[in-house]
C-alpha cells in the first residue's frame, strides 16, 4: 500500500509534468526508500520523489540566503538549464514539444530625469571614470548629456511604453505583461516614491492604451507582509480594475512563505537571481505545493528563466549585451528542442537607445528567436488563462 500523503505528492509531481494519464504505484514505479530520503531532507535517487524534492523546494527550508533574503543558484543542487522534470517528461513519453515565451516588464522606475536620477547619474558617471569603465563611462555621459532635451521635452528615457509594445507587435508578439508598483516602503523600492505617485495613473492610462496587460510588482516589504500586500493590490486595482498577475519586487518569492497564499491567479517571481533557467526545475507553469494544506495552491506559478539585470548587473553575472546573446540563445535552443512555457524579464529603463548598451536590441533579437524557432510571445495573463495549467 501506498500511503496517502506519498501518493498526493507523487501525483502532483506526474500532473505538474502533464503525465496525467499514468498511474502512480502502476506505469509509474513507487520507491519506498526514496520517499524516506525525502522526508529526511535527502535529494532521493528515484525520479519521482526527486522531482518533488525540486519542484516543492525542498532543499530550500534551510537553504542559504542573500542579503535580501533570496535562495540564489548558487546554493541549490540543480542545474537550471537542465531541469530534471522535464527529464523525467522526456522519459516518461510525455508529449507537447511546443514552447510559449510570456513577455513581461517590472516598472521599477518610470521617471530617470528626477532631481535624485540626475545626481545617482553622475555619481555612476564618476565611478566608471574612476574604475576605467569606458563604455559604461561613455553611456552614462550620452544619457546625461541628453537630459536637458528630456527636460525641454517634457520626455524622458524610462517612458518608453508604447515604444516597447509597439516593437513587440512588429516583432509578432501577441502581447505582453508590466507590473507597476503601488506602493513605496523600503529604499528598494526606488528613490523618488512622491515621483512614482504622481505618475501611476498615467503610466496606468498609457498601459491600458496600448492593449498591454497590468500586474501588481509587489514591494520590498510586502514579501514579508501579506496584508500590505493585499493593500497594495486593492491600490493598484482601484485605477486599473482587477488584476490577475504578480511579481515580487527583488524576485523576493520564498515558496515556503510567500507563495501559495498569493490573492492572484497567477505568481511569476520563481527564478533565481544570479542564473538563467529554472529554479523549481521545470519548465511549465505549475501550482506550487502548499505544505500548510499538503495539496497543490489554488496560485499558479509560471517560472522566471531570463532577467535582464541577472544577465547585466555586476552583483551577478555581469555581462555585456554582446556577451549575454549566445546565453539566451543556448536557452532558446533547449526550449526549442524540449518545449516549455515560461517568463522572460526587461525593465523598461534598458530601451534607451542612447545609453540601454545594446540590451534594447537584444531584447527584440530574442523575440525574433523565438518566432524563429517556432515559439509564441504573449503576455503573462494569456500563457496562465491555458487550460494546461489547470488544477
């Protein structure tokens, strides 16, 4: 016999994977003592038990974090560009090779040109200088150098929202997603909050304008606060009507804590910060597992395997646009030839011409590869409301 709790597990595992129609204990073979392993915190040999153990989290209980409290891929077991259920798909015969990119975009920042983006500006201007940085030192002084432009304009360099649609439509994407702060608590949050405030509904406006999908970027603080979250939501829903979608400000998302909870059809914070691929190591929206209920949470959550400031930014990998290319194609590459259905991540501040480095041309090169290889660009709301994903 087969325990309850070990045949939920198991048959989560087989769903989350679209092996719906094989049995637990009967196609499929059930391994005692790997399931021990498991409830030992052991990463079990068995492929259906170790597929929980990645799918669920596992080895992030008391796994190690960052200084903002994120379960980076340095720290985990798995290699997220080769997640193991999707082998175990591939093992066990399950069709569907075709592959859906969800386009989305965090507003971090939707003013660069405030007293306080001025001064950081120069402030980075100076530290390349110093640092013999010279292409960074250059784009920072091109985009400084245009600011009074900016300003006679009435324009700025982050305001470029119906630019990005528009580009993705040229490029045959269906749609995409852009999650907007409601709410300032934290210094992470950003600089010039009373900014934030005074341009939400605008920014809300031109969204809507443009047919472009509206989600909650929940702040800072409120991955550690749920009814700030929820304050947050009803804030941002007040002026764009309901929204289904949500992402944690610095990918804040603790399965253990903050996920299965989430007031939102959909969650697409799971990714790491420091790597492409797949943190829950699959490659497919799922419903994350609440172990408060021991079942699958009513949320689903479609994973984060690009970030431009993962492949950018210094405190991670670092790389320039030039450089960052063949990674992204490589991931393009597997999906193609495996399948999957999962999120990619660019701020709005990197389609600059003028000082975005080339991330601006990288972004419409990988919708380009995508539409190459066969796959579909859609927003995050369309990828989530597929009945594939049901419960």
């Amino acid at each position: 016999m087969i325990p309850q709790q070990i045949e939920r597990r198991a048959r989560w595992v087989l769903d989350s994977i679209g092996a719906t129609e094989l049995g637990f204990g009967d196609d499929v073979p059930y391994d005692a003592e790997a399931w021990e392993q498991l409830e030992r915190g052991e990463l079990p040999g068995d492929d259906v038990a170790a597929g929980f153990f990645h799918l669920a989290r596992v080895e992030e209980w008391n796994g190690p974090r960052d200084e903002h409290g994120r379960f980076r891929a340095e720290g985990s077991r798995l290699d997220p560009l080769d997640p193991p259920l999707e082998r175990l798909r591939r093992r066990l015969g399950v069709g569907d090779r075709s592959f859906t990119v969800a386009l989305t975009h965090d507003v971090d920042n939707p003013w660069r040109w405030t007293r306080i983006g001025v001064r950081g500006s120069a402030a980075r201007l100076k530290r390349n200088a110093l640092g013999v940085r010279l292409g960074p030192a250059f784009r920072e002084a091109t985009a400084l150098a245009a600011a009074p432009v900016h300003r006679m304009r009435g324009t700025d360099p982050n305001w470029r929202f119906e630019q990005i649609v528009a580009e993705e439509r040229r490029r045959g994407a269906h749609g995409s997603t852009f999650f907007v702060l409601a709410g300032h608590h934290d210094p992470h949050d950003g600089p010039t909050p009373e900014t934030y405030d005074e341009l939400r509904p605008q920014l809300i406006q031109t969204l809507r304008e443009t047919g472009a999908e509206i989600g909650l970027h929940g702040s800072y603080t409120a991955a550690e606060d749920p009814g700030r979250l929820a304050e947050e939501k009803a804030s941002l829903e007040a002026l764009a009507g309901p929204v289904a979608g949500h992402r944690y400000h610095y990918l804040r998302a603790d399965p253990h804590r903050n996920i299965a909870e989430l007031p939102f059809s959909y969650d697409t914070t799971l990714g790491f910060p420091d790597a492409l691929g797949f943190r829950a190591g699959i490659a497919r929206p799922f419903h994350p597992w609440d172990f408060e209920r021991d079942a699958p949470a009513d949320v689903l959550e479609i994973p984060l395997a690009a970030m431009d400031a993962t492949l950018a930014e210094e405190r991670y990998l670092g790389l320039s646009a030039k450089r960052a290319a063949p990674r992204l194609e490589t991931l393009l590459d597997w999906a193609a030839a495996n399948g999957g259905a999962f999120a990619i991540l660019w701020h709005p501040d990197r389609f600059d011409p003028l000082s975005s480095g080339g991330w601006d041309r990288l972004y419409s090169r990988v919708l380009d590869g995508v539409q190459a290889r066969g796959g579909t660009c859609v927003s995050a709301g369309e990828l989530s409301s597929h009945s594939t994903w049901s419960k």
